[in-house]
C-alpha cells in the first residue's frame, strides 16, 4: 500500500497541508522557489536544528535513570509508558517526535542527494562536499531508528526482523513497507563508505557539520552494534588518528565552565538529544558507582531541584549548566576511546584496554588523586569499560543501546524490574520492550508499517 510521503511524517501540520517539496521550499530555503542552486542545498544542509535533534525517547526506558516515588505522579504519559517498556508509548492524539525528527532528517538528506549534483552555480568540489554530508545525517538517523524501532542486530543471525521503511528517494508517493535489520545496516555503512568516497571534508569550521573522522567515529559506533568489534577498533582508531583532545575536568572551575557544544574539543560530531528528555533522574546505584574523586559527578549530574519538577536525587546537568548546549549524542573523542578499550578487551589485548581507560581517567578525576585501574583477565578488562561507558555517558541513553546488545551475551543478561505508581514491572532480556512500537497513528495512515 502506497502513501504520499509526507503521511509518514504524519507529524508536521505544514506537511499535511503541502506537498513535501513545498515544505522544503518554504521551510529550508524561504524564497518559495523550487531549490536551484549549489547555495539552495548549502542552506537545507546547514539547518542547525532539523539536522541535529535526533531523537531519546530511550534515555527514559534504560537503567540510568529511576523516578523517585514522589515524581512518578508528576510525569508525562509518554515518560510513564517508556519508562515502564509499554507496548504503547503514545496516546491517539500525539505525534511520536523522535520518528518524526529523524525522518525529517532523512528526507532532507534525500532531498540534497536526489538534486545537488544538478545544481546551478556551484563547484563540482562543493556539490561532492554536500552530497558526502548528506550521506553522514542519513546514516546518522538510520543507525538511530533501527536501535530504537528494530531488534538488536545479533552477528550470529541473519537479522531478517522487521525493523523501519529504508527511505532513499524524495519520492512523492513512496511505500512504507519496513525493510530488515540487516537491509538497514547495510544501508548505514553504504552511505557511509558513500561519504568517503565523495571526499568528505576533514576539518569543518564547526562540528555540528560531518567530516572525514565523523565517518570512522560513526562506522566504529556502528561496527561495535553490530559486534563487529576489529572492525569497530580500526575505525576509532582512525577517528582518533584525526581528534584525540580531552578536557581536562581539573581546569573547569565549575561545572558552568564547561565548554558549550559548538566549542567542546571532545565533540567529533554534534547531534543532540531532543531537550523533551532533559531532566530525568539518575538512578542511584549509577550514582553511587561515581567515586570521590571522580569529577564527572559534579560535571554531568545536577541537583533535582534544578529541573521542573522538581525532585530528591540527580539528573543529568549539561544543558543546565550551559543553555546554549545541547545534550551531544553524537560521536566523541571519549566514546572512541571507550570503544577501543572495549573492542582491545574482547580480543585479549588487556594492556591495550586499560591504556585506553586511564587515558580518559587521567582527565576526570580531582588532582593529585589515584585514577587508574588496572585487570588481569579479558572479564576483569571488559567489566571495567563497560562501567566506565556508564559513567562517561550519563544522562544521554547509550546505556540502552549497551543493554540491548549485551542481552546477547548470556554473562551480561540482566533481567530489570522497576515500580511504578505501586506496580510492578519486568523488562526480561531479549523481549519486545526493547524495540519501541511504531506509534499507533502513523500505522492506521499506513498499515503496512504495522506488518
């Protein structure tokens, strides 16, 4: 069954009411003509927020954060249902806005691959460097749909499992059929290896725009879901071969010193988490895991009673610290250095890992304090990165892509219960809870979402 395109969006009144090359007229370009030239595509490109909110909705379901008793009457139906693995998250009269922002992204980009290269008034280099961007926000929203929409890609599977509708055309009449898992990471590494071969740039003025180490920084992330993990520790190696600067947590004064998003050294490529997540408590045993010394406490976490509601305990405090900073989602310095700490531990290379490790903790831990570890066994080795990646990234959900690929592994199933509003709920390794429904709404528009 066959929609026009812009039902998938559901989402955006304006799209109901247009066409879809009419949104990208009026929206992107804002001279109501149909996009011409070189500089038209420069400009959908470079929209800041439509090309860098992707997305959260799973930072409330992972084990990061817990609602005190008091807050959980206090929140949203929407945190309530994610919180508690619901098999329906959204009511009949919401939009589900991670879907829709990231296959905004997704048509945008589609959009500039479909016509820049048949542009006017610009440089074959320029059309390439475009083109090879495009490539880079594509796969970015894919690798987030399919973690958040499909089953955990399993390397010893043929991951034949329905996952999301692989877009690639701005077509106006495109079907909605959902394509595998498999199809979908195949797509994300085609695009990616796309963007090489289209010379993406090395040094972009800014980091919210993709580059050469964006690309292995993203293939590593990719490659480490999928388990693929020498492919994964080439990739951030290369990644890190290009940025490889930490901030030194000592030289903050306070936590309001830390550097907005835009100027963070650490940042290889910004995408952010949609501030509707912003402000969830943190769970206290992940709080009580932060030693002392360990700085990041008081750099990445924030008293509740700096967030509406207010509430006892924690949550995540960049964005509260700086407004001009989003919560960053995208690849960094710190997480290639995990993964090839992590990628060195399960290939036996302990020295390799705990370097890795010690590298990042030298610049997060309070002067003149013990801040290495150290492992005699692959497990001792791996345990202690996957507890750094907890600590490292708090408060921006990687903790549930972590879990979701771990349940593969019988040594790290964890079966989760959590209390809510007096009941009692269990998110069981390996269920359904781990794989967001595709909201109601957009299924009845097009069914064939929902086989």
């Amino acid at each position: 069954m066959k929609f026009l395109k812009s039902t998938l969006y559901i989402f955006l009144p304006l799209l109901l009411l247009n066409s879809c090359r009419d949104y990208v007229e009026v929206e992107q370009v804002g001279n109501n003509r149909i996009l011409k030239y070189t500089s038209d595509y420069r400009a959908l490109a470079n929209n800041y927020n439509d090309m860098t909110s992707s997305g959260g909705i799973y930072l409330i379901a992972n084990d990061d954060v817990e609602f005190p008793t008091t807050y959980q009457n206090g929140v949203t139906t929407i945190w309530g249902n994610s919180y508690t693995w619901q098999d329906r998250i959204y009511d009949p009269s919401q939009g589900d806005s991670d879907w829709t922002g990231l296959y905004k992204a997704v048509y945008y980009s589609n959009v500039i691959l479909d016509g820049v290269m048949g542009s006017e008034k610009g440089t074959d280099a320029e059309k390439k460097e475009i083109t090879a961007e495009a490539y880079v926000h594509r796969a970015f929203a894919y690798l987030q749909l399919v973690n958040t929409y499909g089953p955990q890609f399993d390397p010893t599977s043929a991951n034949s499992e329905k996952a999301v509708p692989l877009l690639l055309k701005p077509e106006l009449f495109s079907s909605l059929e959902r394509n595998t898992v498999g199809q979908v990471y195949d797509q994300i590494i085609s695009d990616l290896k796309s963007a090489l071969d289209n010379g993406i740039q090395n040094d972009p003025q800014f980091n919210v725009l993709p580059s050469k180490r964006a690309v292995y920084a993203l293939l590593a992330r990719t490659y480490l879901l999928m388990g693929q993990y020498q492919l994964s520790l080439e990739n951030a190696d290369k990644a890190l071969q290009m940025q490889n600067s930490l901030i030194d947590f000592k030289s903050l004064a306070t936590a309001y010193s830390y550097p907005v998003l835009i100027q963070n050294p650490e940042v290889i490529f910004s995408k952010t988490l949609l501030l509707t997540y912003n402000g969830a408590p943190l769970s206290t045993e992940l709080l009580n895991s932060f030693g002392a010394n360990d700085l990041r406490y008081n750099y990445y976490t924030a008293p509740g009673t700096s967030f509406y509601p207010t509430y006892t305990g924690r949550g995540f405090g960049i964005y509260t610290y700086s407004y001009t900073n989003g919560i960053n989602i995208g690849v960094s310095v710190p997480e290639m250095y995990l993964i090839a700490a992590e990628c060195y531990a399960r290939s036996g290379k302990i020295a390799e890992a705990v370097n890795y490790l010690n590298i990042l903790r030298a610049k997060r831990f309070k002067s003149g304090t013990a801040y290495t570890v150290s492992a005699t066994t692959n497990k001792e080795a791996l345990d202690l990165v996957l507890a750094e990646r907890r600590k490292e990234f708090i408060g921006r959900g990687f903790r549930w892509f972590d879990q979701r690929r771990l349940n593969l592994d019988p040594v790290y199933q964890k079966t989760y219960t959590r209390v809510f509003k007096g009941q009692t709920y269990t998110l069981a390794p390996n269920s359904d809870g781990y794989v967001f429904p595709i909201n109601q709404n957009y299924i009845d528009l097009s069914p064939e979402l929902g086989k």
